[in-house]
C-alpha cells in the first residue's frame, strides 16, 4: 500500500505546516499549490489520500474532487478547511470528500485521519480482493457446470457411438435408433417409418396405411409442426429425414410437449448420422458377405458333386446342427456361425485329390493323413476371409474327439469350440448312416448304439444325449 499523501494548498504556508506534520508522522509528502498541479502529479505517482483546500485559484476543491473521483473513486480526499460550514462539508461530501481536516491543525487529528484513511483503504482492498475471487469463483463454477454439460453430452454421444457401432443388422439399428432417441428426449413419442422406394410413401410398422412424405424431408430437411389444440395442450412434432447415400431411408417422427429446441435437435441429427455411417457399412458387409457366402455354398455343392455317395452330406449335417442349435437355445449369432461353419465343414476336402477322396477300397494310412488334412485347408480357405473369422475355428476343429485323441489338433472338452462339438455329432451320424462304396450306411438305431458307444471318447455326453433323444427323436 502506498504510504504516500498529497497536499493541494495555495497558501505555501498551510502546506508547509501540514506536510510536516505528516512527515513526523512516518508518512512521505508532496504538495501542490493548486488543483491542475495536483492532478498533474497523481500522473505520475499514486497516494494513500489527498487534502486538499476548497478556496483555489484555475480549479476549485469541488471541482478538483470530482476530478480525482472520476479517476479512482476509492481514493480517500480530506477537505482542508479554515471554517466548516455546514454548505462547503455537505457539497463537499457529495463530491465524494470522505473527511475534514479542521483549523488549526493538530498532529493528533491528522494521526487520526490518516490512520481511518488507512484502515478504511485496507478494508476496501480486501473487499476488491473478495469481490476478486468471488467473481473468480463465480466464472470458474460456471466453467465447470458447461465442462460438466460438455462432458455429459460427450459421454451421451460416446453411448450413442457405441451402441450404433455395435449393431449389425438394419433392422436393429432402426430400433437402436427409435431407442436412443427416447432415452434423449424425456417423454417424447418416437417412430422411424422406413420410406417405400417404389412408390415414394412412409411404411407403417405396426401395420397402418402408408401416407405420403413431405417434399422437405426427400431433399433432406427437418420438417417442425405446432400440432397444439385449441382448447389447451401442446404438441409439437419433428420429422428428421434418415439419409443414407444421398437418399432418405425414412423418417423419425418425433412427438413432444415442448419445441424441441437446437441441441436436443442437434443430437438427433448426430445420432442419424452415426447410424447412416453404420447402415453403409453394414449394407456394403452384407453385399460382400452374401457374395461369399453364396461362392462358398457354390464350392460346398460342387465338393459334394465329385462324390455322389456324399451328396447332400452338407445340408443334412447342417440340419441336423441346426436341430442342437435351437434345442439348447443358441443366440441367433450363434446360429448364423454355426449354420455357415456346418454347411462348409468340409470345404477343405476341395484340396484332396480324387484318388484319394473318391477311392472305393479301404485308405491307406499314408491316404489317411492326407485326408486328415481337410479341416486345416478348409480353415485356411476361409481364413482369407477376414468376417469367417469364427467359422474358421469351427471348422478347423470338427475333427476333433472329446477324449483329446482327434485331430488336427487333439485338443479336448471345452477346449474344443462348442459349435465344433456340434458338428462332429452331426457329422459322424451323417456318415454311419449314409452308403459309402465300400459298405451301406448304418441303420438309426446301430448308429444311435454306435454313439452311445463313443459318448464320452468321441462327442461331448451332454451334446450326445440331445442329439440321441431330442434330434433323432428316440
Ligand atoms: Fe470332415
């Protein structure tokens, strides 16, 4: 703080006085014979206060307290004065004067001022320190409560993200759609109506009359209705367009009490468009899988062709794991894998040559280990395929035996993929009953005995025991 005091004085010897009072006090001092001056000194330095007289020639006390008001208005002014009327303290104090300095001057009552002055410019200090940091914490809550929205909306997007990401199918995702637009908007009333593009009109799920689109929502703009009533209630209606590759797909219509507003209509639009980025994907996955599958499908038939005796063996094995598959209640991904896995489990016998697969007599063991090769080749076909990365697995161990002793691998138990297990089941009953040029196939019951022989050694006992009395049906 400044321990420094001006004296404005056009009497020299009023300002001799005073100023030597202050200097005994400990305080520093400097005078100024009239108002221009002392304004021209404060310039150039800053006090603890300033006296000043109120009879002065070019400037009056009056007018040369505005002055210093104007400038820093918590700089405390004392008003010199021979004579305190009541006029000059009133004027003066509603210049903004803060005391009175009466004659003849007194050491004690300058001690006096000067030590109020002090105390008071302390006060205000801490008050301008408080304020300070009040007005600090005020913007830093502030800061905090839009990092916390921020964060909140980035945690809701992320959610978004990843439940979008997740989905596979378009018809999931029209339905991950309508949820996470509910879980957005608190009380609103959500419907995706799938545009028909054949006749260009809204498609009611729930089994209600198609009905024309707005000319809006085809060129990709937000269609906003005020359904409100007359008599009372509010209903406002939003229809997003749902654009995937430069065409509307369909339609969300969104029902609520209130306008929906920019941000919540910003994630909406974030939301349609994660789930547009996703719906490409996943319709350019779907093209390349069903063309894969379609080609694999093709080798399976063709494979099954070079042996008439084993022709169809691939649909039944299929069949019957599908069979397993629905009694122990697989989910319906584990289907698809198990469904693609049992209809190419042989796909590998495409790399055995003729002689061998097609040989009427009884293989050699050196004809054997080429044959054991299939499963390998079959997974190695389809490990070009990066989305069969499952399938891969499945195939590659339906070869295997519960007891460890299959192969390629001799893995055993659990260890042995539970959809492998399956096949191997359907598989070998497969084989026992089907004709083979050198012998015919094994009637059901031999062949449910030749199971139950090999529970345990070969195939999994529970596996074993559905496939007996629930697939076979015995
Ligand atoms: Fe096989």
């Amino acid at each position: 703080m400044d321990n420094r005091v001006l004296i404005v004085d056009d009497d020299p010897g009023i300002r001799e006085t005073i100023s030597q009072l202050i200097e005994d006090l400990g305080y520093g001092c400097d005078t100024a014979p009239d108002g221009p001056d002392a304004l021209a000194m404060m310039d150039s330095r800053s006090y603890l206060c300033v006296f000043t007289d109120i009879m002065m020639p070019k400037m009056t006390g009056l007018e040369l307290i505005k002055k210093i008001k104007a400038r820093d208005v918590s700089l405390p002014i004392i008003v010199i004065t021979g004579y305190a009327s009541l006029e000059i303290a009133i004027d003066a104090m509603k210049c903004g004067a803060s005391d009175f300095l009466p004659k003849p001057f007194k050491m004690s009552q300058i001690q006096l001022l000067l030590s109020k002055v002090k105390r008071e410019k302390s006060l205000l200090e801490q008050n301008r320190r408080f304020s300070d940091a009040l007005q600090l914490h005020r913007i830093i809550d502030n800061l905090q409560g839009q990092l916390e929205d921020k964060n909140k909306e980035i945690s809701s997007l992320q959610a978004i993200s990843e439940k979008i990401i997740s989905l596979k199918g378009i018809r999931d995702l029209v339905g991950a759609i309508v949820d996470v637009s509910k879980q957005l908007l608190e009380n609103a009333e959500v419907m995706f109506y799938p545009l028909n593009r054949t006749t260009q009109m809204l498609m009611d799920t729930n089994g209600g009359q198609e009905r024309l689109i707005q000319e809006d929502l085809l060129e990709g703009r937000i269609v906003r209705f005020d359904n409100t009533p007359l008599h009372g209630g509010r209903d406002f209606q939003t229809i997003f367009p749902l654009m995937i590759e430069g065409q509307v797909f369909g339609t969300l219509d969104i029902k609520t009490d209130t306008v929906l507003g920019d941000e919540k209509e910003g994630k909406i639009l974030y939301l349609l468009h994660r789930s547009a980025e996703r719906m490409e994907n996943v319709a350019l996955y779907e093209g390349l899988y069903e063309n894969m599958l379609s080609t694999l499908k093709g080798m399976a038939k063709i494979l099954d062709a070079r042996d008439p005796h084993t022709s169809q063996h691939s649909t039944r094995v299929t069949n019957f794991s599908m069979a397993v598959a629905n009694i122990i209640n697989l989910s319906e991904e584990e289907k698809d894998v198990l469904y693609i896995a049992a209809s190419l489990h042989d796909i590998g016998k495409v790399g055995i040559p003729d002689s061998i697969l097609l040989k009427k007599g009884k293989l050699t063991d050196e004809e054997f280990m080429i044959i054991k090769k299939h499963p390998d080749i079959g997974a190695d076909i389809l490990k070009q395929l990066p989305p069969m990365a499952r399938e891969t697995e499945i195939i590659r161990y339906h070869h295997e035996r519960f007891d460890g002793r299959g192969y390629p691998a001799g893995i055993s138990g659990q260890e042995i993929p539970l959809l492998s297990r399956i096949i191997t089941i359907a598989d070998s009953y497969d084989a026992m009953t089907s004709d083979r040029p050198y012998r015919n196939g094994l009637s059901v019951d031999k062949a449910i005995e030749e199971i139950i022989r090999c529970t345990g050694n070969q195939f999994d006992p529970e596996l074993a025991q559905i496939f007996i009395h629930k697939v076979i049906g015995s």
